[in-house]
C-alpha cells in the first residue's frame, strides 16, 4: 500500500521549493472593515497547527477594533495551507474535532428553537455535516442543505446528514438559492472567508423575509486571547482572515435589514484552550516527523522524540481537560467566553 504521507510530499516539496513569499499579498495600511489606517499589530505568530512554513500577522483597527490577517493570503496560499486540513491527511483529525463538539451544536439548537421551527436550512461551512446531522434528529421535518468549499460536503450528502450538498464559494451560489430558506447558518465560517461582508450580503439574499440567519464565531474580545497569547487556537493562523468583534457584527447586520434578536457570549464558550494550547505546544516540540511539508524526513530519532513526548504529555492533556471543564462553569456564566452567538431575523 503507498504510504499517504509519501503520496504527499513531492506536491508540498515542489511548492516550497517555488518560495512562499507568493503565498501573501502585499500588506494593506487601512482596515477592510471601516477604511481607518489608525493600525496596531496585535499578534504575530506561525502555523503552530499543521506546522506548514510561513509567518502571520493579526492587526488591529484603532477604530472599531476589527482584528485581521495583514499580509492576507492569496488564493494560491489559502489553497496551500487548507491543503490536508479538513479532508486528505486531516481528515480523521477534523472529523475528531467536529464530532467533540456536540455541546455547541445543541447551543445553536437551543437559540434556534425559542424564536422559530426551521422548514428549510441553508448550514453554510457545513464540513461533513456534524451539527446538521443533530439538528435533524431535533427537526425531523425540516430539510437541511449544506455548503462548502471542501469535498467534505458532498460526503455529508452520501452518509444522509444532509439533504444536498452545495459545493463552491456562497457568494458565486447565491443567485441559484435567492429566498429559498428560512434558516440560514454560518458556524465559524465568516473568520475564515477574505470579504464578509459579501458573505453577508449573500445570507441576506437566500433569507425569505422573516427568516433567521445564526452566525457563531471566536470572540476576539475574550480575556483569554490576551492570556493565551499566540497559543490562543482562535487565532487559527493561518486560516482566520478576520476576527470580528460583536457589536461590528451586528451593525454591519442592521446595515442589511438584518435585526439582531439574540447574542450569547458566556454560553457559547467551548472548553477547549488550555487543552488545544498543550496540544499545539507538543505539537512544536515533537511535531508529527512523518509530516510531508516538514523539511527534512522522519527519522529513527525525530520518531522515538515524537512517541516519548506525547506520552509524557498524555497525562498532562488529562488535567488541561478537566481544568478546561471548571473554567467553562466559570466562564459560562462571564461575557467573556472564546465563542459567541448571533441570531438575527431579516425584517419585512
Ligand atoms: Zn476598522
């Protein structure tokens, strides 16, 4: 059997070998989100997840604190740093993730279901379909369609989480879904796009009047994006383009006719950043030798490094958990969670 990693390598080795200086554009002096060039940088920080080469900065606006990638990527280096993060090689990792995530999903449901019972729903950034395949146990009658940029999507349509499977960009779809749903769904999806406010003018679109869209994303305002620092996984470099602090998002809502009806900030928080940031620091210590953007081959030793390291982490890993657990009680009931929500109802 060919080794997947080995499969890999020569693509990722060709394309280092080509420099990835091309992989950023040229840094920008204003902000995307409301065109002042008051600027700070805010974090500057690796690839500390896959560990694929390249360096990033977040900076921060002045004047409405909108926090952003600056250099941003260009479409050759998202294509790149995507590359085996959700599908291929980290496929398995992924999955992982999304399906420990299911006290979020019955959050989402909860918010939903004091306002509306949906008919029809649009999950955009529906992955392999984990939080649809839950909400469909909630409403067994309703139809839920995903969409995605990964082939991901279209494996949710196979296993039935979903009912159809859109694959490609929001904004290029959009005309092909105008007001046909009544339920719209961004699940930390509009951190990840290069212009949001197109995305939002989308959602605003394929809403029928009365509809409601949810949007959940990291909150860039949390205490613990100071505390963490650059180990702090919300930052997710170099994927999140743009961090997007609450009330930005809401008026750039109202700015569509979107009213908000509902935001959650403590409850929304997911326990995980003592636990990630243990993970993403042995992960820099001993990282994964067989990985086939890492310069140099496995070797006996980088492999033995690898299994003493994350063994001796293991036990380690358990208390971060457990500590993550006590400080989500805590924090639930704080503003200052790492995730917040919000649900919006488009007016007449
Ligand atoms: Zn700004």
């Amino acid at each position: 059997m060919t080794d997947p990693y080995e499969a890999c390598r020569l693509y990722y080795q060709t394309e280092l070998a080509s420099g990835i200086e091309r992989f950023l554009e040229p840094r920008r002096d204003t902000c995307p989100w409301c065109g002042s060039a008051s600027l700070s940088i805010r974090l500057r920080t690796t690839d500390l997840i896959q560990r694929k080469p390249g360096r990033f900065t977040l900076e921060q606006c002045g004047a409405c604190r909108h926090i952003f990638q600056n250099p941003r990527l260009t479409p050759a280096g998202l294509d790149f740093y995507y590359r085996d993060f959700y599908d291929g090689l980290g496929q398995e990792q992924a999955e992982k993730a999304f399906a420990a995530t299911g006290r979020s999903y019955r959050g989402r449901v909860d918010m939903i279901k004091r306002f509306t019972t949906p008919r029809v729903w649009l999950d955009v950034g529906a992955g392999y379909g984990h939080f649809c395949r839950l909400a469909r146990e909630v409403w067994p009658g309703a139809r839920f369609d995903g969409l995605d940029l990964s082939v991901s999507v279209e494996e949710a349509q196979r296993r039935g989480w979903i009912d159809r499977s859109y694959l490609g960009e929001f904004v290029t779809l959009v005309d092909k879904l105008a007001g046909r749903y009544d339920v719209v769904s961004m699940h930390h999806y509009l951190e990840h796009t290069r212009e949001p406010f197109d995305e939002l003018d989308a959602a605003a679109k394929i809403l029928s009047t009365g509809g409601y869209l949810l949007i959940e994303l990291p909150d860039p305002e949390s205490l613990l994006g100071h505390l963490f620092g650059r180990w702090w996984l919300p930052w997710f470099q170099p994927q999140h383009q743009h961090m997007i602090p609450v009330r930005n998002l809401i008026q750039a809502l109202a700015d569509r006719g979107l009213s908000t009806v509902a935001v959650e900030r403590g409850e929304a928080h997911q326990s995980v950043d003592l636990f990630v940031s243990l993970v993403l620091a042995l992960t820099a210590i001993a990282p994964d030798p067989q990985l086939p953007w890492l310069p140099t081959r496995a070797t006996r030793v980088s492999q033995i490094r690898h299994t003493v390291v994350w063994a001796a982490g293991r036990p380690l890993l358990v208390i971060a958990y457990l500590l993550d657990n006590l400080l989500g009680h805590i924090v639930r009931r704080t503003r200052g969670g790492n995730t917040y929500r919000v649900l919006a109802r488009k007016d007449g």
